[in-house]
C-alpha cells in the first residue's frame, strides 16, 4: 500500500531543500524517480506553501518509505532541517 509523507516546518526552506536535494543525489538534482538513492518513489513534489516550503512523496510502501528515510536523516540534521514528516497510508492513490 502506499504511504505519503509530507514534510514542512522547522528548517525547512527553499535553500534548504535545495541543499538536501545536491546531498542526497551527489549534485545531480531531481529529474525523476531514477535520480533517487532508494527504489520505490511515486511522486515527489516540493515548493512554496502557505506556512512555508512543503515536500509530498508518495512511497510505494512503508519499508521504501523507511529505506528513505535511513539515507535522508542524516542529511537532514547536517542542514538544519529539525522537523519531522508526517508520514501515513494512502487511502486512495491516482496516477495519469
């Protein structure tokens, strides 16, 4: 099944996103769910929210999701970005 994880708060800004993104994939940016360290990405969207920058994945399972998270929290914590996501179970999940 998949899991959303939704991320915004403490830290996390345009730039640091940004600086995430350059760590997380060795400078080569995010084109597409290849560019991932992990398998199992749906979709990844980021951007301007009200409240402040806002990131939504869709996992395709719970264990891609956590195998996720293993390689972004330390990246997280070198750039400043504190809070935590939410992450939960899809109800229903479309894709074009």
């Amino acid at each position: 099944m998949p899991v959303i994880l939704v991320h915004q708060g403490a830290g996390l800004t345009r730039e640091s996103y940004e600086e995430t993104v350059r760590k997380l994939t060795d400078g080569k940016g995010v084109h597409s769910p290849a560019d991932w360290p992990v398998d199992g990405l749906l979709i990844h969207i980021a951007g301007d929210a009200e409240g402040g920058f806002r990131v939504v994945d869709v996992w395709e399972s719970e264990d891609a999701a956590r195998q996720f998270g293993d390689k972004l929290g330390p990246i997280l914590q070198e750039v400043g970005i504190e809070a935590p996501p939410e992450i939960y179970p899809a109800h229903t999940f479309v894709s074009a």
